[in-house]
C-alpha cells in the first residue's frame, strides 16, 4: 500500500473553462481543517514513483464540505499536464496541513479590505469572499481580478455572481462585495494591470470609492512581477507587510513559482 494511500480523495466535480484553466472538487476528509485563504500541496497517486506534487489555493471556504481546486493548465508541465485529464471519481492526492499568509488573521482591523489577483491568483479569494468573517470584520471587500483575455475572467465572474445568490454567505455579503475586472490584451469594460488602475485613480473612479487611506487592508495574489510591484504602491502609502504571528495592513503570496 503506498504511503500517500490515506491522503487519496475522489474528484466529485470537474469543469474546464478555457484550454488552460479548470476547476474541480475533491471529497474533503472530515478531520481537514483549514483556514479561509490558505493552501496546500496536492498531486496524482503514481504507482512506482514519488507523486509530483504542488502548492494550491483552496478556493472553497473553510464550512463548505467539499474542497475546490482552480487550475491553471501548463504545457508539458509535470502535474498539470496530468491533472487536466482528471475524471469524476479519480483520485487527489492531498497533504493533510494548510498553510498561507493570506489569511483574515496576518491582517489588522480595517474598514475595507482589498483582494487584488490575476490568473489563477484569484483562488484563495474564491475562498474568501465565501466566508462569513471576512464580512464581520470589515465594512466593505473589493475583489478585483485581471487576465490577459475577457474568457480567463469566466471563474471569478461566477464564484462572485453564486456567492451573491447562495443561501448560506449572501446574508453576510448584503451590500459589502465590490468587484471589478479587467482584461490586459483583449478589449474589455476595464483595462489593465491593476497597478496601473490603482495608480491612475481609475478603479476608484469607476466603483465611485474612496482612494487609499490607512483603514485599507489588503491582500493580493499574482506573478512575482505583480506582487512586487504592488508591494512598493502599498509602501508608497505607508502600509505594512504583515504575517501570521505579526498582522499589519497587507498580505501577498505568490500565484506560482516562475
Ligand atoms: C503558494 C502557491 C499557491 C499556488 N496555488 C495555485 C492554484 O491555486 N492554482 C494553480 O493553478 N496553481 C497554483 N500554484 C502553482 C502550482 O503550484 C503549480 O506550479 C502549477 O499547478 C503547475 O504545475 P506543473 O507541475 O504542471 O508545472 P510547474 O513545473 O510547477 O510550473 C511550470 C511553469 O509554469 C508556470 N506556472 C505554474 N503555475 C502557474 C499558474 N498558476 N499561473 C501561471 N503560470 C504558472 C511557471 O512559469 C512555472 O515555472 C501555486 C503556487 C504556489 C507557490
């Protein structure tokens, strides 16, 4: 029996929405406890080998029973290339610890909180944005998520429009989620690099919010490039990095390793 044998859950859910980004569900095991935002390694069982396995975002939230999966398709990559031909029923591997620093508690208490991704970084805010505290603990979230074409922002449009209907979290959501979208190399509503819209004034502008003050936390999720880049504009306002053990105005995590 291979060791990672009690670490093996079934797929329940799978839908691919472009060539290379799909999601899927896994069965969550009952003593799995996590934290909204956080993530954790997952791979394919292999019968000979040590499995391959990668950090991933839950995307569900930490009540929901099932564990979501939202994932980028590389080409010829070791997993990926393996893990888009998944089936309902197949098995996940998944390591029993979570972990992550974009997480409600590595924050200090504000007034709005911002969740800023682009690609696959938009899943631990599918996470997030579906769990009660986030709303409990600040007065408005603005979620906002840029791929380079309109069809990559399918997933985000969705988990956003379900968690405004769903029975358990629109209560807690009443007024308080504000999205915004843009698009970097196809026309679209809103373009360009969220750097830039928040440099410009323009994302304020168009959601008809304040810009920036100390009250504002935030957590964003994107390339290194991205997160650097929004690393100094946080600086540039004199907001904190902040982790687990020492919370403070913002939190970042890398999409992917490259
Ligand atoms: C903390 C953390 C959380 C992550 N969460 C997710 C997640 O929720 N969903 C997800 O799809 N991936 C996520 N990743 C990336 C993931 O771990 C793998 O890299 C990815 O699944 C590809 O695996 P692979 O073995 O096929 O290719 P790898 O050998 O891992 O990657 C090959 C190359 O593909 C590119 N790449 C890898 N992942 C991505 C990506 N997500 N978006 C754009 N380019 C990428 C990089 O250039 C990388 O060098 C996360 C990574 C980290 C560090």
């Amino acid at each position: 029996m291979s060791k990672f044998s009690n670490n093996c859950h079934k797929v329940t859910f799978i839908k691919h929405w472009t060539e290379s980004l799909f999601s899927f569900r896994i069965q969550r095991p009952q003593s799995f406890k996590f934290r909204s935002g956080e993530f954790v390694m997952i791979g394919l069982p292999h019968e000979n080998d040590k499995p391959i396995l990668r950090a991933y975002s839950i995307a569900s939230p930490s009540w929901s029973e099932e564990l979501e999966f939202y994932s980028i398709i590389v080409k010829d990559g070791p997993l990926t290339s393996k893990l888009k031909n998944i089936k309902i029923n197949d098995e996940i591997i998944m390591m029993p610890k979570s972990t992550g620093t974009l997480v409600l508690d590595a924050l200090k208490p504000g007034k709005r909180l911002f969740l800023l991704s682009s690609g696959t970084g938009f899943a631990p805010f599918a996470s997030l944005i579906r769990e009660p505290e986030t709303y409990e603990k600040f007065e408005t979230v603005v979620v906002t998520h840029t791929c380079r074409t309109v069809p990559e922002l399918a997933y985000s449009q969705e988990i956003i429009n379900e968690s405004n209907d769903d029975e358990i979290i629109k209560d807690f959501i009443e007024n308080k989620l504000i999205s915004y979208h843009s698009t970097t190399r196809e026309s679209f509503m809103n373009n360009g690099r969220i750097t830039e819209l928040i440099s410009t004034n323009k994302i304020f502008n168009d959601l008809k919010i304040d810009h920036i003050s100390s009250d504002d936390r935030f957590m964003f999720c994107g390339s290194m490039g991205l997160n650097n880049d929004l690393k100094a504009i946080m600086i540039e306002h004199n907001l904190q990095e902040g982790a687990n053990n020492n919370p403070a105005e913002f939190v970042l995590e890398k999409a992917f390793v490259g």
